[in-house]
C-alpha cells in the first residue's frame, strides 16, 4: 500500500461571486409572490413573538404603476433591526428569536427572488436605541459582500417609533403568481389582492386569533385613492370531528417532546373562500403548522399512500407542533415553502398521524364515479387513436409552477387536443372555470388546446350562457377559448341509462 506524503497545501478560491450570479442563485425558489412577502411577514411577527407590544401593526403596501409593475413595502411597529452585521450575514442565525427565522437567508432569500437585479430594494430600520437619539438607518441595493453600509439619519422615516420598512418593486408577471392556478379572470388590482389577503389570513391564522399582529394590506393603482383590506384568520368551516377528534399531548419527534395540538375534523365548503377550506382534492387532508406558522397543507398520499379521491374531500387533519426547542422540530425547507422530506422527525410525524387515523373513510356521498365514466371513456376512444396520440386521465397542468393540477380526461388525436371536465350527473358554472383552469394551465406550459369539452348527464342553462361569456374571451395567446358541452351519452357512454 503507498502512503501519502503531504507536499503543499494549495488554496482554493470559493468567495461568493459578485458578478450577480450568486444573487439571483440566492433568490428563485419561490413559487409565488405570496410566499416571498410571507418571509418578511415572518420576521415582523418574530419581533412580535420576541417583544410584544400593546398594538402590533403590519402593514403590505401595493401600488400598481402605469407599466404594471408592482411597488410593494411591508411596514411593522416591531422592535427593528438590532444586529445589522448578522441580520445581512448569509446564514447566520444569530438574530434568530423563533422557529419563524430558522436558517439565516429568510430576508436576504427573499430580497433576491423579488429583486433579481439586486438594483431596487430599500431597508429601513430604527430600534428602540435608534428612537432615544433620534435617528434610524437605511439599508439599500445592492447587496455586496465589500464596502456594504448602511447609511445613518438624523430623525425619523417611520410613523412609529420603532420598527422596520422593506421596499422593492417586482414585475408584472411575478405579481400574478398570487392569483397562478386559480379559475377565473383575476385582472383588477383588488382581485388580486383579496387572494394575497385570503393566504396571508391562512398562513398566520393563528398568530391573527391571539392578537401577536394586526395586517392590514394597503393597495392603489398609481395616482388613485388607497383601498384597505384588514386580514382575517382564515378557518375551516367544520361540520363535526372525527375519531381521535380534537386535543393534545407531548410526543417525542426526537430530541425531546414538543406538543402535538391537532384537531380531526369533517369540513364543509365555505363560499366566503377562493383557495382555502374549500372542501376540495386540493384543500383537504392535512395541514401541518409549527408554533402556528403554516408549513405544508394538503397531504395525503405522502402519509397514507393512496390516491386522493373526492370522497375524502371532507377531511381535514390540523397539525400544530409546539416548542421553543427548534432541534426537536421538523426540518423546514430554506424558503419555509415546506418541510425537508428526508428529516427523520417527518416520518415520526406522519406515523403518530397514522396511529391516530390508520386509513381515512371514504364518504360516498362526495363521490361522484365520474372517474368511472371518463376510464369509459378512455376504453371507448383507445381502438380509435393511433400509436402517436395521447390518451390519459393523469395530465397535469401549471407543472412549470410545481403545482401539477390533474386535468380529468386529456387526448390528443391527430395532432387536436381536447381537455375535458366531467361531472356525474349536472354541471355548474364553477365547473367552466374549472375547465379555464386546466386551458390557462396548459397554456402556461406551452401547451395550447384546441377544445375544451364540458361532459355531465346535464348541462344548465346557466351554465350554457356563462360557457357563451367565456368563449368570447381570449387566453394568455390571444386565441379565443373553444368550449363545448357534450353529455355523457353522446360520447357513446351509456349514462344515464
């Protein structure tokens, strides 16, 4: 055997490069707009948590100007940015004061992915020491790693006394992704901002509950009168609990017990939402919060294993871990988007849920079997396509968004692509916007269809003129919207019989 015989050390270069690639590295791993505020929300809520206060007040400022791009600031009264060398430091986490600012990159992560130029964003901050001598600092674009400073004033630019303003203006295209993968024409600023106000009321619904902060979004198009928007906790709307019902109890994730709070419960759909708890394949099954902070919602398949159906579509399993030791939580991903899937404590999670609801019941009555005639229909059409076509009941829509909407019947024959959105029995206008979804998701991922079919026993009136009032519009291509209506039957399906 040769031995090694150490000769030199050679140094290798690995300072972060500052030609922007590490910047927009840094940033990107956001889905939406809506998550990239929620960081800075984060920290605001943090100094709540950290020194709470009589009236705690966040506010989310919008500002539409005249070539769509967006002016956003987040305004807290909290207790601002004591440690400016940490607070801007990569990693560090020695600011952190709750699980909400776990890794170190929350607001600089976020920083970049709103600002990828690294070139428009302003940091303004004034502490309690700031406020006696009559001062506050202002830290803005760009992030460097030599010669960064943050400037000092004399005065205040803040109507409280202390507290933090972060500014940056995103594009257009960034903005919408609020309102990405829901059905209907989401154009009008205060449409947007009602869905922004639904996830922000989820995401922190419990810190709204017990009074931690008020948040309250602020929104105009340039030069117009401001609107206002207070955000409410947003809850499920429950119709009952199932076994083990609602409680909790220490449990060792590992490292020591945190306390599991959860509540089992049967939902009902609530028409005051747009997204959340609405009684859906993607709004029930279960939701997973540490120290009230939301971390994943919507899991099914990922504990139990089987595919979600819509007689499961009352379920709804609250999880909230508590503790203040962050070594015996789950591991969040970088950007609190989720949680690390390979985090030994997860899979005690998911198996103590187990133990509590080993396989969730189905309710037949919100099963609506229209699977059954789509597989129909895919048997019915298979002698008929050539090897070349697609025939499927698993295409997925807005996958360039990771969010994979499963469209309910998908064929391409002969180079047309028709998409089709089925119910049993009668449809209703929800059920065209849904097939708008699966077009505007297609389309999104370059993929344009040429019909978009509407199947049920039946077909409404109503739902007949609001498929007229889409067809007259035009998709994200400038192409009008092709829908038709066909029954079950016409397709060559013997239902009803």
């Amino acid at each position: 055997m040769t031995s090694k015989i150490e000769t030199q050390k050679i140094k290798i270069k690995n300072r972060p490069s500052t030609n922007g690639t590490f910047w927009r590295g840094l940033g990107g791993h956001f889905s939406n707009l809506t998550q990239i505020i929620s960081e800075f929300v984060d920290n605001s809520i943090s100094g709540f948590v950290e020194s709470p206060i009589p009236v705690a007040n966040i506010t989310v400022s919008i500002i539409r100007i005249a070539n769509g791009d967006v002016k956003i600031k987040i305004i807290d009264n909290a207790s601002g940015i004591k440690d400016l060398d940490s607070a801007f430091e990569i990693g560090s986490t020695n600011t952190k004061s709750s699980s909400l600012n776990e890794h170190g990159f929350g607001m600089k992560h976020a920083l970049a992915s709103a600002n990828p130029n690294n070139d428009d964003w302003i940091i303004t901050t004034r502490t309690l020491e700031d406020a006696h001598l009559n001062q506050y600092k202002v830290i803005s674009a760009p992030y460097k790693f030599d010669d960064f400073e943050a400037t000092l004033y004399d005065g205040a630019d803040l109507e409280s006394k202390t507290g933090t303003k972060i500014e940056f203006t995103v594009n257009k295209q960034l903005f919408k992704t609020i309102v990405a993968g829901l059905p209907g024409n989401y154009q009008t600023l205060s449409s947007i901002v009602k869905i922004l106000k639904e996830d922000l009321g989820y995401i922190y619904s419990a810190f709204i509950k017990n009074n931690v902060a008020s948040i309250v979004i602020e929104f105009n198009e340039e030069g117009q009168e401001q609107e206002f928007e207070k955000v409410n906790a947003i809850e499920p709307q429950v119709d009952g609990t199932i076994d083990p019902g609602n409680n909790e109890e220490p449990f060792d994730l590992g490292d020591g017990n945190v306390v599991l709070e959860y509540k089992f419960s049967k939902i009902n759909e609530n028409p005051k939402y747009k997204k959340h708890y609405t009684k859906t394949m993607s709004t029930s099954g279960v939701e997973i919060r540490i120290n009230g902070r939301l971390l994943a919602d919507n899991l099914f398949k990922e504990i139990w294993g089987i595919e979600k159906h819509n007689s499961y579509n009352y379920l709804l399993v609250q999880i909230d871990i508590k503790s203040g030791h962050s070594d015996r939580l789950p591991k969040t991903t970088t950007s609190k988007t989720g949680l690390r899937q390979d985090d030994e404590k997860l899979s005690v999670l998911y198996e103590w849920i187990r133990k509590k609801l080993p396989t969730p019941k189905q309710d037949s009555k919100l099963s609506d079997h229209e699977i059954d005639l789509f597989k129909q229909l895919e048997n019915t059409k298979k002698p008929h396509i050539a090897k070349t076509d697609i025939i499927t009941l698993e295409q997925r829509a807005y996958t360039n968004l990771n969010e994979k909407i499963r469209i309910d019947f998908y064929l391409n024959q002969n180079n047309e692509i028709s998409i089709y959105e089925g119910k049993k029995d009668k449809t209703t206008p929800k059920d065209v916007y849904q097939l708008m979804m699966y077009w505007d998701g297609l389309v999104f991922d370059g993929i344009n269809p040429d019909v978009g079919i509407l199947i049920a026993a039946e077909h409404p009136k109503s739902v007949e003129a609001i498929v007229d009032l889409v067809n007259s519009r035009l998709d994200d291509n400038k192409r009008n919207y092709n829908f038709i209506m066909k029954t079950w039957n016409q397709e060559g399906i013997p239902y009803p019989n």
